[in-house]
C-alpha cells in the first residue's frame, strides 16, 4: 500500500495502565539490625605473638550489596585464604547465594561465631588501636550464643571448611516471597499511516506502589535455583527438605550429626580449629597465621610487592598447611646410609574430602600396583572420604603410619617442583605429625598401623555412627575404639596413649614410622616391597649435598 506523504500524522496518546510485577523471589526478613561487615582480625589472645591467626569478622543482616562488601575486602588481602567467622540473622536470599559462590571461589574456610574486640571494634569512629587504616583489628572468636539463621547457611555453604560448634546455632525456614504491585503511567506514541495505528515507542512516565502481597509457599522456579545451588557446593538435598518443611514464622536449628549427615558441615569440630592461638605453632602453620616483626609493628595485610635482591629461577611456594585439602606425593628415602636401595612411601598431608580416595587411588595407579606405606598427618575432614579411602587402603593391602615427611628436594605444592621419576626425596618425622578425627577412620584401614611416642593421634565424635561402626567391624577394630569416639564431647577431642592406641586395637605394634621408612630396612630379610634399588650413579645424583 502506497502511503501519501501529505496525509502523515503524528499523534501523541496517553494512557493509564495498572500492571502487576513480580518481583525476583526473594526473603524479605524484618529489620535485623545493621548490615554486614567484614573486617579483618588478629587474635589477641595470651601468649599469642609473634605468630598469630586471623580471620575475617562477618556480623550483621544480609543485604543486597553485601557481596560487594566481601569483594572489596577480600582484594585488600592480596588472594590471603583467611577463614570467615560469621554471626548472622539472614537476609536477602540472592546476596547469600552470591556470598557462598565468592567463598567457594576464594577457597575460604568459614565457621559460626562471634568476635569479641579488644579495645577497638568496627563500630567506633577514628578507631586507632588497630595500627590504623587497613590494619587487622584485635579480638578472640567464640561460639557461644553465635547464630547462623535463614538465609544464612547459604553463604555458609560456600565454605571449604564448614564447622559449627556445640553452643553456636544455625537454622533454616521456608523462603518468603514478596510480590508488588504497581501502577504505571506510560506514554504511547504512534503514527497514523493509510487510516491505520502504527505504534513508534510505549515509555513509562511514571509509577506508583499499590500495594504488595508475600507468599511463604516456595515456587517451582525458586527450588531448582536452591537445590542447583546446594549441590554445586556439595551440600545434600536434605537441608532444602528442612527449609521447605518449616514455617516461615519459625527458625529449625539443625543438629550437628544432621548437619554432617547432609554434609552442610565437613567435620563436629568448633570455630577453634580455624581461630585457636595455638594452631600457629603447628608445623606448617595455617595459612591464616602471619608472624609480627620483633619489634612489634603490625606487617601490612595487603600484599606488598617486593624485587628479591638477587634473581631466583623459581619462587617456592609455601608448605602444604594440613588446613588445605589432603595432597598425595611419592617419596623415596634420602639418608645415604640407604643408598643405593632405599625405601619409598606415600606421603598423605591435609584435610580430608570427598576427593580423597580418588586421588590416592589415581597416585598408586601411576604407581604401577607397588605396595607403598602410607604415612599421614592430617587433621581429619570428611567422614564419607576417610571411609572410602580407609577401605582403599585395606584393598591394596598398605600399612600406615602417623608422621610428616620433610621434603629435601622441593615441596610438591612448590611452583616449579617437579619430581624426577616422580618421586621426590625426603625424609620421615614422628614429631609434628598428627591425626585427629576422620584421620583415625582412614588409619584404620591399615594392614599395619604405626603412631610413634612423638606423634599424637586423637579422637571425635564425628558422627555417621553406623557406617563408622560397620566400617570398624569390617576392619576387624574391637567395638571399645567406636564407643570411645561416642564417648567425646562435639567440639573437642581426646588424644590417645600409646597403650590406648593398642588396647583398641587401632595400632598394631608400638613401633614407629622408621619400621616402615628407616634408612636400613631395606637391609632386612625378607627386604619389603616399598624398597627400589637405583644404579650407583643414578643413586647419588639423586642424594642431597647436605643433610
């Protein structure tokens, strides 16, 4: 149709219109209290310095730019993976989902608890008992009365680490959904073309709130976000069924062997396994711990950029903290009273996890099937994961041993650190390595089962009480090693003599980790089967120049 440039028009219409929008699902808690903060805290706890743990403080309601809050902190910190210790009432849904992903990403730990200030708290102005701006304020961490409800266990969720103490509290309810209302002013503009309407642009002019209505019935839509969400970081399906099945009106708290058995907490220890003073003393230290100069001047928090003196090829990287998740290496002895046929062994060091058995059972597939020792220091972890990589151990037929193996060569967790034959060179240490909680699980499915008098072993509750008994039975472990685990109070441990460590049946000799990795055993007849002899010259390239 032919348009005649003499009849074009323009009209202008205006028109009233009253629409619904649904807003996006989320909580619409009452007023809480202030927003969250984040900040950053030393602990001053007696007899704490030089060497310190620190952690970041998160207290207050969660609010929709919350996670840009915790951004901007986390950049202050120069990628430092300093636990979370959160007290919080809930908050907007969105934003707590948004916070687990940044923890999860960041690789931080996280526990429920509050932070007692000393001298100085976030809420003062001009506060400078800190060191000033950017520096860490001072304060202990405690669980008592600490509370992680709603929306919370969201951003909770996200942590690598995830412990809630005895006297800490973390609940869930159903999600409330808000939907508003509005009215709409919009202007139309249009051209008339041959007689006919042809709309150009529609623009709202205007809106005001008629009102708004909630609905505590969680839609379709919001349970596939939850349920992708909760399995992205691990969590079982079970907590979306508590938080649908509560009233809005009403908070669950959720029980500690429930909380393990959905896996919303990897172990029933308390905040004190991440803010503790005496974590520090560990060899190696968290990676949350940060040594003061002697003089007692505060180093910054941020990373500073510093030109070494003279250029290195490589940069090593710190140790492997047994706060990191479990890292599997080949070693083979370096005393050269061995040389040149020496003992090999696994070295097993860090937090135990759902990964765990598939990387020990990757690490002796390369291995060629060789029955090598195993010798852990770890501070526990994952019940599931110490299961499976206990029954693994009992599998392969593998003896265990309690110890740290001290890497003369280069530490596996080193940029650079690349093991010739895949095996690195070191030796074994009875004083410093430790097993505690689900550790004692995996130890248990060792053939034979070592913890030298200079190496600790302890006890915890760690829930599963059935799959862990069945387990111990099939290990052939008495009954008095679970009822003892039974025994200890959540949150705490109990460390076992020697002699307990034997009446229970969970060691198999007083014998230490030198049985299995001592520079003569490869003497001895019939020689065992974690022993490899090199050619001569191949044997003393690979022996250090010093000891």
């Amino acid at each position: 149709m032919r348009c005649r440039r003499g009849l074009l028009q323009l009209g202008l219409a205006a028109a009233m219109g009253l629409a619904a929008f649904g807003a996006a699902a989320k909580e619409e808690p009452p007023d809480y209290g202030p927003t969250m903060r984040f900040v950053v805290v030393r602990s001053s706890a007696p007899g704490c310095e030089p060497n310190c743990p620190e952690w970041i403080s998160a207290e207050g309601t969660i609010e929709a730019d919350t996670p840009v809050l915790l951004k901007r902190l986390l950049k202050t910190l120069g990628g430092r993976p300093l636990p979370i210790v959160v007290n919080s009432p809930g908050g907007n849904v969105d934003a707590a989902i948004q916070l687990g992903r940044m923890v999860r990403k960041n690789k931080l730990d996280i526990a429920v608890g509050i932070t007692e200030f000393s001298g100085c708290s976030p809420a003062m102005k001009d506060c400078r008992d800190n060191g000033g701006k950017g520096q860490p304020y001072l304060g202990v961490a405690h669980d008592s009365g600490a509370m992680c409800n709603s929306a919370c266990p969201l951003m909770f969720a996200g942590g690598i680490r995830r412990v809630v103490g005895e006297w800490a509290y973390l609940g869930v309810h159903e999600i409330t959904t808000t939907y508003r209302r509005e009215k709409l002013l919009y202007r139309t503009t249009y051209r008339i073309v041959n007689g006919k309407k042809k709309i150009i642009s529609t623009r709202i002019v205007s809106r005001k709130n008629a009102g708004s209505y909630k609905t505590y019935e969680m839609s379709k839509t919001v349970e596939k976000r939850l349920s992708a969400y909760l399995k992205e970081m691990g969590v079982e399906q079970g907590v979306l069924d508590v938080i649908k099945a509560t009233p809005a009106s009403d908070i669950r708290q959720i029980e500690p062997e429930d909380m393990l058995e959905m896996k919303l907490v990897t172990s029933l220890d308390s905040l004190d396994l991440l803010t503790e003073r005496t974590i520090c003393q560990r060899h190696p230290a968290p990676a949350n711990c940060r040594e003061v100069p002697t003089d007692g001047a505060t180093a910054a928090v941020a990373a500073v950029e510093a030109k070494p003196a003279s250029p290195r090829p490589t940069e090593a990287a710190p140790s492997q903290s047994q706060d990191e998740e479990m890292r599997f290496a080949l070693v083979r002895g370096s005393n050269p009273l061995c040389n040149p046929d020496c003992p090999e062994w696994i070295s097993a060091e860090g937090t135990i996890t759902a990964a765990t058995p598939d990387k020990l059972r990757q690490l002796l597939d390369d291995a060629g099937g060789r029955r090598l020792p195993v010798v852990i220091s770890s501070p526990g972890g994952d019940v599931e994961g110490a299961l499976d990589a206990g029954r693994l151990i009992r599998e392969r037929k593998l003896d265990v041993a309690v110890a740290r193996t001290d890497f003369l060569d280069c530490d596996p967790g080193a940029v650079g650190c690349s093991a010739e034959d895949g095996f690195h060179t070191g030796l074994t240490v009875d004083a410093g390595g430790a097993c505690g909680s689900a550790c004692a699980i995996m130890i248990a499915g060792g053939v034979r089962r070592l913890v030298g008098s200079t190496a600790h072993l302890s006890l915890s509750s760690v829930g599963m009480g059935d799959k862990v008994k069945a387990y111990l039975d099939e290990m052939a472990i008495g009954p008095a090693l679970f009822s003892a685990m039974q025994a200890v109070l959540y949150a705490s441990g109990r460390e076992l003599s020697q002699s307990e460590m034997q009446n229970f049946g969970l060691t198999t000799g007083p014998q230490s980790v030198d049985a299995l990795t001592g520079a003569t055993i490869c003497r001895s007849e019939p020689r065992p089967d974690n022993c490899r002899f090199l050619p001569a010259a191949d044997a003393e390239a690979k022996a250090p120049a010093k000891l």
